[in-house]
C-alpha cells in the first residue's frame, strides 16, 4: 500500500514552524548583537574613566594645576614683555652683539627692611697719580639681600636685693611672669616654635635638629609640651574669634582630613579639621578678615551645625550632603560653588576635549573675567556689573548644557558634572543677586590650603587634645596672616600680655586687626 501524499496543511504547517525558528534565531541574534553593543559601550565608557583617572593622577603628580585652557604661558610671556615698563628705573647696561647698549631693569629691595650701611673708602688718603689731595664728589651705591643667621641667646632676668637701713625690710622687684611655670624658653621662643610648627609645617623633631645645630640641646618632648602650654594661653583670643565670625553675614567654609591617632589601638580616627573665613573684602567691605579652625573626630554636618548655632545669613561651601540640614530652617542660605563645577569640566577637558567642554569652560572662564574687573568695588556696582554682563553668560551656559547634555550616558563623566550644577543651580546663582557674595568658595579653600600641604610632614594628631591645640594657633595665623600682621610677633607679645593679667573685658584690645595699630599698648596697672 503505497504511502499518502502529504496534505497542504501539512506543508503550511512545516513552513510556518520553519518561519517560527528562523523569526527566533533573528530574535536571539538581535538580542546578543545589542548585548554586545551594550557590552562594548560600557567597556569604552569604563576604558574612559581608568584613563580619566590616569590622567588626573599624572596632572596631580607632574602637571600644571591650572584651568585656564593652556593661557597661563601666554600670560607668562606678556608679563615678562611688559615687565620693564613695570619696575623701578634702577638699569644696569648689557653689551649686545651689536653696537647698541641694552638695560636690564632691577627691582629695588624692600624699603621697609633694616638696612647695614658699608662704606668701602679708597686704599689711599690721596691720588695716586700725583700725590695732591682728595675731595669728596659724590657717591655710587648699591644695595644687596643679605642673611644675618639666626641666634639662639640665654636672657638672664637678674633681680638685686636691697634693705633698708632704717627697718631692714628687703626690697626686690616681682619676678616676672613665665609662660610656663619653671620653664626655659620665653616667650618670643614659644612664638617661634608655634609659628615654625603651625606656620611654616616643620615638625617638633626636626626644630629640635635645628636647635642642636646652633648649641641648643632640646628634646622633641619639651618643644611638644610646650608649644601646647602657650596655645592655650590663646585661648580667649580663639574664643573671640569664633564669637565675632558668627556675627557676620557671609562665611565660607570647607573642610579636609585629620588623622588622629587612637589611644592604645595604634590606628587612627578619621578626623577632619574645618574652616571657617569671614572675609568680604572683594566686595570693598572694612571689616576685618578672620578664619578659624576646628577638630572634630568625624566628618559629619552635626558639627557644622553645632559651630554655626545662631549664625544668619550666608554660607559658601561646596556640596557636602552634611551641609543640607543647615539650609532648611531658612535662617542660612547656600552659595554654592563655581569652582567646583570647573574643576569637574576641566577634569573631564584636559583629558578628552569635545565641544561641549570647551564651551562650557569658555563660558565659566568669561564669567571669571569680569569677577577679577570688578573686584573691590562696592556690592551695589559689582551686583549692576554682574546683572548686566554675568547673568546673561550663565543663562547661555545654561541653556547649553541643558541641550546638549540631553544626548549624554548618565554614567559619562561630563554628564556628571553636568548634573552637580544642574542640582545646586539656583546656589550657583546666588552671587548674581548678591554684590557681597563670591562666585566661588577659594577663599576657605586657600585657608585650608596651607593645613594640607603641611599634612605631608606628619602622620597623625597624637589625640584630641593636640587636634584642638592645631586648630587654635592655626586660627591665629591665618587670622594675622589675612590682615597684613606678623603672627610669630604678634603672639610673642600678646602671650605676654595675657599671662600678665590682661583683663577680660579688654580682649578686643588684642584683636590681631587692633593689634597692629597698637603695637606700643602698655600693660595694664595692676589692681
């Protein structure tokens, strides 16, 4: 019996089961092609961000820190072409190759230096040609930096003794008060320890290198103990500080780590030392600037809190989350910071330019010109300049980055950045509508600056107590060093001063702003 024919159905059956397996084959290789693709993006995007951070790392390590777009050498170049036209007329002649005769301009040395007068005469009190005498005619000068070494000298404090003749009662003068009881170093020696130690970040060990080779033979130990007996005379002045700097209406603040070492476990806390600065003198204010310090044993907004309780106004930070609790009562405002935006783009444009990154630091970089013509003036003129000539750059910034960064992978790092300005914009706006605020927070950041550059010559805080003791003198450094004063003099004299009684009701008299316009204060009588 032969077999039956296959039906229609049959075959229409086979083909459509065919086009089913041919349809699911398409399917699946679609589906590991855009896997594929996905897989290749995010490798690129991946490749992109360890060469971003290659490239950071070499900039941080060997590069310029600059991010002005390459301009710094061509500023370089115009500065050193105009500099003869910007210094003093003392020349001195150069012969050329040619018959012509150049002048080298030198500058003229600091008037306000002590200066040493050598007079070199003639080898003869008359002329050697023929005998007769000489007169005078006239003198040539010229003036040179010199060093005269620094001294270590013992003060002996002698007291005599007298008695009367009539009673016998011995008369002698009072001791003079000491920093510290039984010690050895004055005042002006305890100054020069702080300010080497806090100011120029030289550790207790290598000062007392130092020491050892001018003949003084002091141990590390003593410098540390007592270096820490003269901050805290310094106290009220810290105190005062903090007092006045939460009465004014702008501060900008910023924080870095401090390491401090945890007692009998030999690791560290994670500490964090913050700053804080009240300085409005871009805005043409007469009050003087102040910063100061604090340690604290974490990173956390609890303690920004805590040290502006009853502060009103304006804060300019950058976009630590710690700071968000502060910004909801509405008592403190947030200014955001433009820097820091920058410093995100160019991150990303230093290592892999496009037109979107160049736009945007051109764009940042003219809002920046206009802040360095209108810096000084008071806040009403500098608020009109930035209304008519500012705002409109940072609306077209916006708009731009708005647009093109539509197109851009969330993860891409440029769309980041883009996204830490879109989400604080209205706190980057707030300088166009404030004449006292600043576009940036440099001013905490250059505060904070010399604190991290020191860091790399030490450790760690031996605890707590030595964190706070760093942040007291460091107050007091900067705070002279923002007006103009000599710290290391100041605090000789005003240590001085305090231990010697000075009242309380008189601090203010102490103010390192106040100070340098009474040097010459006398001590107040005794009771």
């Amino acid at each position: 019996m032969s077999e039956q024919a296959p039906s229609i159905a049959d075959f229409l059956a086979r083909i459509a089961t065919l086009e089913a397996a041919v349809s699911a084959r398409d399917t699946a290789i679609a589906e590991r092609d855009e896997q594929l693709r996905r897989e290749r993006a995010e490798a690129a995007l991946r490749i992109q961000r360890l060469q971003l951070r290659i490239d950071r790392f070499n900039r941080k390590a060997f590069g310029r820190s600059s991010e002005k777009l390459g301009q710094m050498q061509l500023e370089l170049e115009d500065l050193e072409i105009d500099f003869a036209a910007s210094v003093p007329d003392l020349e001195l002649p150069i012969v050329a190759d040619s018959d012509k005769v150049r002048v080298l301009p030198l500058r003229k040395l600091n008037p306000n230096l002590p200066r040493k007068r050598v007079v070199r005469e003639p080898s003869c009190a008359c002329c050697p040609g023929c005998g007769g005498d000489l007169r005078a005619m006239g003198e040539d000068s010229e003036e040179m930096l010199d060093l005269v070494a620094q001294a270590w000298q013992v003060m002996e404090t002698v007291r005599p003794k007298y008695s009367c003749r009539t009673c016998d009662k011995i008369i002698q003068a009072p001791a003079p008060a000491k920093a510290i009881a039984r010690g050895k170093l004055s005042y002006a020696a305890l100054a020069h320890i702080m300010m080497a130690k806090w100011g120029y970040h030289l550790p207790f060990y290598r000062q007392a290198q130092m020491m050892a080779a001018k003949g003084v033979d002091i141990e590390r130990s003593t410098l540390a103990r007592s270096a820490g007996y003269a901050a805290a005379l310094l106290d009220p002045i810290y105190n005062r500080i903090r007092e006045i700097g939460r009465t004014r209406s702008k501060i900008h603040t910023d924080d870095t780590r401090l390491p401090i070492l945890a007692p009998s476990t030999g690791t560290t806390h994670k500490g964090a030392l913050w700053v804080y600065v009240a300085d409005d003198r871009n805005s043409g204010s007469q009050e003087p600037p102040i910063a100061w310090y604090r340690a604290t044993m974490g990173r956390a907004g609890e303690s920004v809190m805590t040290e502006l309780a009853g502060f009103a106004g304006t804060l300019q930070a950058d976009g630590f989350s710690g700071y968000n609790q502060l910004y909801k009562g509405g008592a403190i405002r947030e200014a955001a910071c433009l820097a820091h935006l920058r410093r995100k783009i160019f991150d990303v444009h230093d290592s892999q330019p496009t037109e979107l990154s160049t736009t945007a630091m051109a764009g940042i970089q003219a809002i920046y010109r206009i802040e360095e013509e209108i810096r000084g003036l008071p806040p009403a003129e500098r608020l009109a300049a930035r209304r008519r000539r500012t705002r409109p750059l940072v609306r077209a910034l916006r708009r731009q980055l708005m647009r093109q960064g539509k197109g851009l992978s969330r993860h891409a790092d440029i769309a980041k950045a883009f996204a830490y300005g879109a989400k604080r914009w209205r706190a980057f706006n707030r300088f166009l509508y404030d004449g006292q605020l600043e576009p940036d927070n440099l001013i905490a950041e250059r505060a904070i600056r010399g604190f991290t550059v020191g860091r790399r010559n030490w450790l760690f805080s031996g605890n707590f107590a030595a964190a706070e003791r760093s942040a007291v003198v460091l107050s007091i450094i900067e705070t002279c060093k923002l007006g103009g004063v000599d710290a290391e003099a100041y605090m000789a004299d005003v240590t001085e001063r305090i231990q010697n009684d000075w009242p309380a009701s008189r601090w203010d008299e102490l103010m390192p702003w106040n100070w340098a316009r009474r040097e010459e204060m006398p001590l107040p009588l005794a009771a």
